[in-house]
C-alpha cells in the first residue's frame, strides 16, 4: 500500500489536485534573440572571461552568473550589465549556456 492508497483511505472524499507536468527547467531566465558574448581578456595579468550582451531583467543575469560559478567552482562577479568569471573557461561557458538555450557568440581568440 503507497502513500496515495493510505491518503485515500484516511480522506475518502478528497479529490486531489490535477498538477501539470511540464518539461520547462527550474530557472525562469528570459532568453534572448542576440547572442550573449563571451570575450577573454588579461588583466593585472591573469586570465577572465567576460559575458556581456544581456537584454533581459538584471535579476536574471544574476542569476545566471550565480550558477556558472557554482558550476565552474570558480570566483566571479556581476558588474555594469556584465559577468566576470575568473579564468579562461569560455569553452565550458558557453556549452552551459547552449544547454540552457542561449545564442552565445565567441570574441577574441
């Protein structure tokens, strides 16, 4: 006997909700018909890949920049509309963001 069974038996009138199962992810970021672009660069002499591009709610690009850096187990920040990642990992960014279904163009190198 499950939990269902047991539920019905203690509650026999109960009817129980109807849910929608939908195969939308977790996340509810805004996509975006222009590619996000991922570009590297050096400063101070150590590597970072910068992502910038993103025309939906800053929230949301925060968001995104929180779980490319639990991902990647890497150190970044979000400033002025862009994502700093410490490290070259443009490769890994970007095959994260085509999973999540972003365009993402690739500048410099």
């Amino acid at each position: 006997m499950d939990l269902q069974d047991q539920l019905k038996n203690l509650f026999p009138e109960h009817e129980p909700e109807k849910t929608e199962t939908t195969s939308k992810k977790e996340n509810n970021i805004w996509l975006q018909d222009d590619p996000i672009i991922c570009k590297y660069e050096k400063r101070k002499g150590k590597p970072i890949t910068i992502l910038e591009g993103y025309n939906g709610a800053e929230s949301d690009f925060k968001k995104l920049a929180k779980e490319l850096k639990t991902k990647l187990s890497v150190g970044g920040s979000f400033k002025n509309g862009q994502i700093i990642i410490q490290g070259d990992y443009r490769d890994k960014i970007m095959g994260l963001l085509k999973e999540k279904g972003f365009s993402v163009k690739r500048v410099g190198g």
